[in-house]
C-alpha cells in the first residue's frame, strides 16, 4: 500500500474532502483540496472557512514527515500554528509540505497554502511537530501515569 492510496482512499475525512495527492516524495508533499461551495466559511466576501486551510496545513505537513518515513509507521500532530495571511478565494487549495527536521520520534515541516488560481500568493503558512511511531515499536509500560482522584 503506498501513502497516496492511503491519504486519497484509506483516511475517511480526507476522502470526505475529496483530497488529492499531486506530489509526495519523502520529506515533500503537494495536495490539492478541490473546491466546494460547502467549504465558504463567510459568503458576504466569498472566502474558504479557516477550517479548511488549517486541516490542509495539518495534513500536507504529516504527509511529508510520513514520506519520509515507512508508510507502516505512524504519524501524529504533536503542535501545529497557522498564520493566516489573506481569505482564500472560493477556487481549489494547494498545498506545498516540506521537512524541516527529521528524527527518530519526531518531525518538523513547514507548509504553504495557495489558490489555484494564484500561485504566486501565498494565503497561509503553518508550522508543525509530528511525532513518529514506528511500525512495531512497544508501547513502554510506562507511558501513561495514571491520575489518582482524591
């Protein structure tokens, strides 16, 4: 199974959104949101919900740390800022995620956020730390510290 398949097919709300994989490579990802009048979020401009732009920072930026990575292992947002520079214009997002650092456990990517239309104007930047599990690692018996109540 390769990550394309898997983003586009196998991950149900990016398959709801209609997500589309343009380019992935490791520590690269481009994705392509097509279009719906469903996604406005304020119709008196017409501008895309917030919403739309930070789920594509949030999965633009795993997608890359994950092509990096096995497409066994796992891939987790640890944080993420977004920095809304401009509304986006009811017209298909694109989205460019690359690899800042990679470690064992965690990876860092920055992303862009453009319009279809516009490629040259970037609608919004975002910043995020996955943390990567491996296929087949062992949970540590320790990892959670159970929480007593008085």
């Amino acid at each position: 199974m390769d990550i394309r398949h898997v983003i586009e097919q196998e991950i149900p709300y990016d398959r709801f959104l209609g997500l589309l994989v343009e380019e992935i490579r490791p520590g690269y990802a481009r994705l392509r949101l097509p279009y719906r009048p469903e996604f406005i979020g304020d119709p008196r401009r017409p501008a895309l919900h917030g919403g739309l732009i930070s789920m594509l920072v949030d999965t633009c930026g795993g997608s890359a740390v994950w092509a990096a990575c096995s497409v066994r292992d796992r891939v987790a947002t640890i944080d993420m800022r977004v920095d809304y520079l401009r509304p986006a214009d009811p017209a298909d997002l694109i989205a460019i995620g690359e690899v800042k650092l990679l470690g064992n456990r965690v990876g860092n990517a920055t992303v862009q956020i453009f319009s279809a239309n516009n490629p040259d104007v970037v609608i919004a930047e975002g910043r995020a730390v996955y943390n990567i599990r491996k296929a087949g690692a062992k949970t540590p018996d320790n990892m959670c510290i159970p929480i007593s109540n008085p």
